[in-house]
C-alpha cells in the first residue's frame, strides 16, 4: 500500500523535543490494562465489527486526559491542538480519517471516570507498572504536603456599608495561614520514594493540618521514614522505634528548650539533604505542568483529578530512571 502524505508527515514531523517526549510515553503508559479495567467497569464499551459509528478508542481518550496533564490544556484548547500538532496526532494513533475526540467528549469521559473514582484507578495501574519495572526504590518514604489555590468567595458591601463575603462556590475548599499569608483552596498530601517518584497521595480541604495524613501515607513503610519538623511528635518517634523504621523527621525546639542539642542540628542537616527530595514533584506539578489552581468544584472531583495529575508526573519521569537502569 502506498504512503501518503499524511502517513509521512505523522512519521518525520511534529518537532524533535515534543515527538521524543510522547513517543517515550506511547510505550510507557499501561494502555491495555487501563482499557481492560474500564470494560470492567462498564465505563468504555468497544464495538469493533458492529454497526454504526465506532468507539473512540481507550488510547485516545485516555491519551487526550494525559495530554491536558502534562501541557496544562483545557478541553477546547485540547480538541484544537489535537487538530493542528502532529505531535498530538501521532502519540494518539489517530490517522487521516479517525475520529478527533471533541472538547465535550473529552469532558464526559473524564467525568464519567471521576463519578467511579477511575483517575484513582489509572494512577495505581501506572505505579503498579514502575514496580513490576523496579522503578520505585525501597529505601524509605519522603512526605510532604502543598497548597493548590481555589477562588475566594466575591465580598460585597452590606446595607451599612460592611464588607461581607458570599457564599463560596466551593464548599469544600477552606482557608489556612502559611508563613503569615492566607491561603484558600485544597491541600495535597504526598508520599515519595528516594527518587521523588510519587507512591501515595491524599487530597484534602487546606485546613487540614499535614501531620494528620502521616500514618496513612506511611503505611507501607518498613525502613525509613523522612519530613519536616511539622510532622514531628514524641508519640511518633516512639511508634516509629517500636516499629524499627528509622526516623528522618527534622527535630524542633520543645517547649522549654531554649535551642537544638548539636546532635539534633547536625541530624537535622543530614535528614534536610534528603527529605528535600519530596519537593521536586510539587516544582514539577506547579511550574512544568502548570497545576496551580483547582479546576473542579468539591473535594471528591479534586481528588481525582489529583490522582491523574500524579500519574502523569510518574510518568514523565520514567523515561530518565529506566535509562539510569541500563
């Protein structure tokens, strides 16, 4: 059968950095198990050989969600870009005269995989292939939280002139004081191995305080455990002993202790070193992918939308760890 045009363009073209960097992904992301589990759970429904129109396939409405992940895309702008890069084109297989998701299908799939907590379910499918890959170190567990903004509630004046505020749009979202600013929105919790590769991560309403989701994300942990002083108590430095599990929490001044005992600064510097690890994938998410702000109403669609997020991040940082294996 003859080439087309098209068929050589999809091959040769798309831009070097861009092509590289979804072709890696094309490989890496679990797409069988993904579709299989979707079928399960009667979200995606195949009609290959029936009439009428065909599905899209899992690969594309998948890949489409993944592309908003790592290039920070809202529907409309995912729809067109799919259209207009060969890039998009190729790492979704989508040929000549296949069927370009539009910005509403993309929007029911993802809600549709969020009603059944799916995006929870693709995250542990990918982790799930770093394991069985041995991408994810067993030598400790990295914790750490950050905040992701949410729209204030509008103020507006009363009849006497006081400023009040409305009713917020989201319910959910709550305020909290870090370094002397307010902040409003959601807060996540993650946990990381020693190579910053997210294993656990937890969503909750920003008051929530961080040292509340330790033992939740710490489960699984046997070896060693590392965070900032926020999440230092007396109780869990005995727990951890009574365990085994080596403590990396960062010391703080205790009530009447005037400053740190030189052995504690001194293991403090050390645990720094590498309990800063767990900040790199909240640089990424934030700067790289562009998750600064909540895109959805509730805690139970941020939340999912969360697990997605740090798939994608999981996956993005395949490529340099497999290659660190070989």
């Amino acid at each position: 059968m003859q080439t087309s045009f098209f068929d050589y363009a999809l091959e040769y073209k798309g831009g070097k950095k861009s092509t590289k960097f979804l072709s890696e992904m094309k490989e890496l992301i679990p797409f069988e198990q993904i579709e299989k589990l979707l079928i399960e759970k009667s979200i995606y429904k195949p009609n290959k050989g029936k009439q009428g129109r065909p599905s899209i396939p899992v690969n594309i409405l998948v890949g489409a969600l993944f592309l908003q992940s790592w290039y920070g895309l809202s529907d409309p702008l995912t729809e067109e870009l799919i259209h207009d890069r060969i890039s998009f084109r190729k790492f979704l297989d989508i040929k000549e005269d296949d069927t370009i998701p539009d910005e509403t299908t993309i929007c029911k799939f993802r809600n549709a995989l969020i009603k059944n907590n799916l995006l929870e379910s693709i995250f542990l499918e990918v982790k799930n292939s770093m394991i069985k890959n041995n991408l994810i170190l067993n030598e400790g567990t990295l914790v750490d939280a950050t905040l992701i903004h949410s729209s204030e509630p509008k103020k507006r004046k009363d009849e006497n002139g006081k400023t009040i505020s409305n009713k917020a749009n989201d319910e959910d979202a709550s305020y909290t004081s870090k370094r002397g600013r307010k902040h409003h929105g959601y807060k996540i919790h993650i946990a990381t191995d020693t190579n910053s590769i997210i294993k656990e991560v937890i969503t909750t309403t920003a008051k929530t305080h961080d040292s509340t989701q330790f033992d939740t994300l710490t489960k699984d942990e046997t070896k060693a455990v590392f965070a900032d002083s926020g999440y230092m108590s007396q109780e869990r430095k005995r727990t951890l002993r009574s365990k085994g599990i080596f403590n990396g929490i960062t010391e703080r001044r205790v009530r009447g202790q005037s400053k740190l005992r030189t052995k504690q600064s001194k293991n403090n510097t050390k645990f720094s070193k590498v309990r800063a690890l767990v900040e790199l994938p909240f640089a990424f998410i934030k700067k790289l992918m562009k998750y600064t702000e909540t895109k959805y109403l509730g805690l139970h669609k941020n939340s999912q939308h969360v697990f997605l997020i740090a798939a994608a991040y999981n996956l993005r940082r395949m490529p340099n760890l497999i290659q660190r294996c070989e």
